[in-house]
C-alpha cells in the first residue's frame, strides 16, 4: 500500500507523547476514508475529547464509530 504524504507525516509525529491522529482505513480495500484523532487532553480528569473527518459517501455506515471505539479500546 502506498502512503500518503499526510499519513507519513502522521507516522513521523507518533513518537511526539501527546500526538494521536488515525486514519479511518475501510478493512477490505485498506483505504483511507477519514481520520480521527485526539483533539484536546485534560490531565486534570483523565479525559480527552476525540474529532473525526469521513468522507460523505461514508457516512451512516458505522465507520466513525467503528473506529472511535478502536481508538478508546
């Protein structure tokens, strides 16, 4: 599979302790149809508040959640 730009950069960044950023990857022809990613860390309460981007044709399929759950998991 061939990487995209973005996604290289993201994978460069994984070594930063504070830097979650996914893609949303469709399981059958392993591309990618959106990300998700860690959008803001409160170390005070142990929380954190997750964003995601997924292209319209994908939308209602079950794919962001799908992957929000793999991300908490």
């Amino acid at each position: 599979m061939r990487l995209l730009p973005t996604i290289k950069k993201w994978i460069k960044s994984y070594k930063n302790k504070n830097f979650y950023h996914w893609a949303i990857v469709l399981k059958e022809t392993k591309k990618p149809i959106g990300s998700i990613s860690v959008v803001e860390i409160d170390e005070t309460y142990d929380t954190v508040i997750c964003g995601y981007c997924i292209g319209e044709k994908w939308w209602g399929k079950g794919y962001a959640p799908e992957a929000y759950s793999s991300v908490i998991n």
